[in-house]
C-alpha cells in the first residue's frame, strides 16, 4: 500500500478555522510546540481504522481558548481568563473537541483508511507516551501560528505518524 497521508496546507487550515470560527483567521508559519507547551496545552489523538495512531495535533492554550471562544460566540474576555489561569474552561473544551472532530476532514483522503479523532487531551490531564513524542518529532508535520481576528493567536502543530 502506498503513502497516502499528506500533511493539510497552511491555506487548508485557514479555511477551515475561518468556516467554523466565522470570522478572519490568519495563519503563518510558526514555531513547533515544545515540551514546555504540552502540560498546558489541547492535544488531539486521531486514529486510522486499525486503531493505530495516525495524527497528533497540539494547540497551546491560548490558540486553544481562543479558537474556543470564538465558536461559542463568547467574549474574547472569557479566552484571556482561560488563559490567565491556565485551564481551558469547560465551555471552551467543549468548542475545541468540535474544532479538533471537524479538522478530521482534512486528514481523511479517498482511496486511504479513514481517520477519525480517538481522543482530546485537556490541559492537566496525561498525554500517551506515543502521541508526546510523534508531537514533537520531526518528520511530516506542519507548524503554524494562527491568529482568530478580535480574539488572539498561538501554536497549531500537526504530526503526521
């Protein structure tokens, strides 16, 4: 069987934000997340169809609440408390699982096994040993800084297993 994964481009990405935040998103090249952002950070685990591991995309906290926020139509206010205590409130989780379910559509390709999102890591909560380090490994993968108009930016990375 051939390589069928392809690492989503930037502009993808930007899309798709904007379609669910329904509003500006701007997106650059950034930085990967580091082992420093991980305990605070929103991890989500996808799996192919034989329940192998297939991504891992991490966003810090802020990109988090602030994503988060702007899906719920809540203030950027509730985004800077979130942040300020470095928890992702439960009203903003909510909205990220979402985020992190509908961006499975843009791993997903015809012809390959089918991804789906197996499970969301919260800040405080223990990331798999394996989903930590094809997080911050190099190979395919794709790093970049998102910025949700009115609200405020962070780290998006993919990895690609």
């Amino acid at each position: 069987m051939s390589d069928t994964s392809v690492i989503p481009a930037p502009h993808a990405v930007r899309n798709l934000f904007e379609d669910l935040l329904g509003r500006d998103v701007n997106v650059s090249p950034g930085d990967p997340m580091t082992a420093e952002n991980l305990p605070t950070g929103v991890i989500a685990i996808y799996t192919d169809t034989s329940q192998q591991l297939y991504a891992v995309l991490g966003m810090t906290l802020s990109l988090a609440a602030n994503a988060g926020a702007a899906l719920g139509l809540l203030p950027a206010g509730a985004a800077e408390d979130s942040i300020e205590e470095k928890t992702l409130f439960p009203n903003l989780a909510e909205n990220v699982f979402e985020l992190c379910n509908v961006f499975t559509s843009l791993l997903n390709r015809e012809g390959a096994p089918h991804v789906k999102l197996y499970q969301v890591i919260y800040p405080g909560m223990d990331l798999p040993n394996d989903a930590r380090a094809h997080l911050l490994a190099l190979g395919k993968r794709l790093d970049l800084t998102i910025e949700v108009s009115r609200y405020g930016k962070g780290r998006f990375s993919l990895s690609i297993a």
